[in-house]
C-alpha cells in the first residue's frame, strides 16, 4: 500500500508513456544496495535508506528506478531495443523532510541509433511535462559528460586525476577544488620517515615494508587488499598530489567549464574552442553535432536550449547527454537524465546495451500545477 497519495494526473501520464511504445515495469520496493552504493554517486549514496536481510544482506528502500529496470531487464533476458516506462514511490533522506515522492519516467534500452535515442528522450520529456502544465514556459539545460571526458583526456592529465574530475562533473564545488589542488600543489604529510623514504624508491622494497608491517600488526588476516595493491595506492596518491596542471592547460580547462549558450549555436562554439586550443575533440564533437542535428530534426527550437559546459546530474552512470527540465525562472528540476551506456554491462549485462532515459520528480510537477 502506498504511504503517499498518487498524483491525481498519474493516469494521464500512463496513458502517455503507453503512447510513446513505453512498456510500463513494476520493480520492488526493496532492493539490493549493492548496485546504488556502487554506482549511483556520492550524493545518492548520502541519502538512501539501508536496511539488512535475516541473512546478513544489504538491502535499502528504492531510491530510484533506472538501476532496478535495468536489472529486472537483464534478469528477463528480453532482447532489445525496449522501451520501459514507470511510476512509483521513491524513498530519500532529503532536507525538506518529504522523503517520500512519486518518480515517473522512460528508459530506452539498446536502441543504437544514439542520436535519435537522446534527441527522443529531451523531446518527450519536455513534451510531457509541457502536457501537465499547459502555457507555463519551460527551460531546458544540456551538458555532455563524452564531451569533458574528452577535454579533460586531451588535456594529459595523469589517470588518477581524470577520474577524479570525470566523477565530479556536475559538482561545481568539488571541480573547483580539484582545480585549486592542480594549481597549487600541497605536499604529502603524515607518512613515517621509513615509508616516506620507500615511497619515492624501489617498489618491491615499498612492498615488503608493507607486508612486514601487516603481518606484525596482524592486519593481513582481515585486509581487503594486498600489500601490492596498497603500495600502488600509496604511489597514486603521492604522485596526485604533486601533480601540478601548467598554467596553460588550467586555463583552457576553466575556459571549457564557463561555455554557456544557446544549443544553436554550441557546436560551433565547442570546435572552435577545440581549434584554438589545439585539442583533438573529433569524436566527442562528431556525436554532439548528430544530436543536435537530431533535436532540429524534431521540430525542436533549439534557441530554447541551453548549453552549458559545466552542467552534470549528480550520479555516476551518466556517459554522454545530461539534461534537466525547470519552468522558466524556477530552478526546481521537474524532469531530468541523460544516457547510461556502461551500466548494464556493470549490473551484468553479457554485451553492450546502449541506454538513455528520464526521470519525472512527480510531487515537484504536482506543485506547479497548483500554482
């Protein structure tokens, strides 16, 4: 039984997304948290309800649904492309202290014509929303993580720090600081003098110390890593923190992350910024172009769009689109998402599946309907 009361337009909107070829899927109410803590991202991670099964097993309360579709369609070993669609309760730990709302939505599953597919999901998104609040104007805000994936590559910072900067696409924050830490690098304290001295030497020397060191303090029996793998952890962490960004590619960086126009005109501003900066964005650019291409092809105002450099949503399976929906002038999110293609394959998938889909944050939309 829900807690909650159902948006009174929730039949509406099933009778929509059955329109648009969305098959509609039910998913449990509790689910494994394995898959959220892994690959959700550190702001959904904060805020998910836990709980533990009779068997020891980490469970918690459904904090969304792309995660549970994707595995319910991999369990069914149905083929692609499908089309899913749903409509239930979500449960998390928010500051209003509303931890309970309805989320609707559509994921696409193996659909290859990927343009086509991102252009499908902003247009129906809008289109959606534009039906539940007749005459409100919408915003809509476009980012591309492939995009900065590749600048931030081009730019040959070592691997430890793209990765760190990919994760934080979207958190303007974390980037900034990241960016301060490239600038100015901060030395490396609290290691003992013998290990310090290791860790600028011989590797095999690193790792012995390590393991003489676990074996006398009994840790090895409960360590969930190899004396191997802490030493390469301890030369990535030494090695990041003296990494220093030259003034030149840092600027270049800064200057990706303040792009900002409308989508019309961000193809060219992306090639231009590439050429200017000497770095090849071929491939990032060429997939960027297809989808515009594919949102004018839908009748899109493009105008309407805006692009910004810097915009991410806050979970990790993001791969390329990013978007969000708002009514003009307020920035509650009424729709997000974007394209996931890596997440089947890490829930279990056996091949590949292109993915890409949108969430509704129902209570939000509810809101704007009664003013």
């Amino acid at each position: 039984m829900p807690l909650i009361n159902m948006p009174d337009f929730a039949a509406k909107l099933l009778d929509d997304f059955a329109a648009r070829g969305a098959l509609r899927i039910d998913t449990p109410v509790i689910q494994p948290a394995a898959p959220f803590l892994d690959m959700a991202g550190e702001d959904l991670r904060r805020r998910i309800f836990l709980t533990e099964s009779e068997t020891g097993e980490s469970l918690c309360l459904r904090p969304e649904f792309t995660i549970p579709v994707c595995l319910r369609h991999i369990e069914s070993a149905t083929g692609t492309p499908r089309r899913y669609c749903y409509l239930g309760e979500v449960f998390r730990q928010r500051r209003d202290g509303e931890n309970e709302f309805y989320q609707a939505g559509i994921e696409d599953l193996g659909e290859t014509a990927i343009a086509a597919a991102d252009a499908r999901a902003v247009n129906d998104a809008v289109q959606i929303i534009a039906g539940l609040l007749p005459g409100r104007p919408l915003a809509v805000t476009l980012g591309d993580q492939a995009v900065f994936e590749a600048v931030v590559r081009a730019l040959g910072l070592p691997g430890g720090w793209q990765k760190r900067l990919i994760q934080a696409f979207g958190n303007t924050a974390q980037i900034e600081q990241i960016l301060l830490r490239l600038a100015s690098p901060q030395p490396v304290t609290g290691f003992a003098p013998d290990l310090a001295t290791l860790l600028g030497g011989d590797e095999a020397a690193l790792i012995e110390h390590i393991d003489r060191t676990m074996q006398e303090t009994g840790y090895s029996t409960n360590a969930s890593r190899s004396p191997r793998e802490i030493a390469t952890r301890l030369k990535e962490k030494l090695s990041l923190a003296e990494t220093r960004l030259d003034g030149t590619a840092l600027l270049l960086l800064c200057e990706f992350l303040s792009l900002e126009l409308p989508l019309g005109e961000a193809s060219a501003a992306l090639a231009g910024f590439a050429d200017a900066a000497g770095l090849s964005l071929k491939g990032a650019l060429a997939g960027f172009e297809e989808r515009v291409a594919a949102l004018a092809d839908l009748g899109i105002d493009l105008s309407r769009i805006t692009y910004r450099a810097a915009f991410g949503r806050p979970l990790d399976y993001y791969t390329g689109l990013v978007f969000e929906v708002t009514r003009a002038g307020d920035g509650a999110v009424l729709a997000g998402g974007g394209r996931f293609d890596r997440l089947l394959t890490l829930l279990g998938a056996r091949e590949d599946i292109p993915a890409v889909g949108f969430s509704l944050w129902l209570d939000r939309i509810e809101q704007a309907r009664a003013r």
